[in-house]
C-alpha cells in the first residue's frame, strides 16, 4: 500500500468516525458505508473530497433554497412542521391520539 492510499485510508477514516448516525435507519448507517469505503482498494481522492463536501454542508450553501421553495404560499409551515415531526420522533416522542384522529398538527 502506497503513502497517498494510505493518508487517503486515513482521511476517509477521520470522516466516517465524524459522521452521525441515523436514528431512522439502524441497519443501513451512512457511517458504515464509508468505513468500507475506506478499504476499497480503488479509493480515489474525488471520492474522499465528496465525503468531506457532504460533511461539511458545502453543497447546502451552493445549491441554497429560495424562501419561496422553503415556505410554500399554500402551506408555508410544511417544512417547518416535517423537521419538527422529524426531531420528535427521533426522540420517541409521538402525536397524541387525538390529534391523529382530528387531523390537527
């Protein structure tokens, strides 16, 4: 193995180690993926400068959403609602029964 295989190995490691894990997907972790991809014997450095890209947000602020995608005219709380439903329910909090029923958010 090659020092540039290596440090890549390496670097690829270190963003794997760094990268959270998903509360609504146990069996089918990101992290993991990258870990194996670490061990590839192909790992080029487009792919490691990717992963780092992603864990870095740097696509969110090239490719930044209007406010007019982020808040609909016809239901300017969706995505607001969709995280904050998202959040609960990582923490295993659920919508009371009556809201199910009624349909209230």
């Amino acid at each position: 193995m090659s020092a540039a295989s290596s440090a890549l190995k390496q670097q690829m490691q270190r963003i794997a180690a760094k990268w959270p894990g998903d509360p609504f997907r146990p069996n089918m972790q990101l992290k993991t993926f990258l870990e194996s991809l670490a061990e590839h014997p192909n790992l080029t450095p487009a792919a490691v400068r990717s992963a780092r890209a992603l864990q870095n947000n740097e696509f969110k602020s090239k490719y930044a959403l209007s406010e007019k995608t982020l808040q609909p005219a016809s239901f300017p709380n969706y995505y607001t609602r969709l995280v904050e439903a998202f959040d609960k329910s990582a923490k295993g909090i659920g919508r009371p029964w009556w809201k199910i029923f009624f349909n209230v958010w």
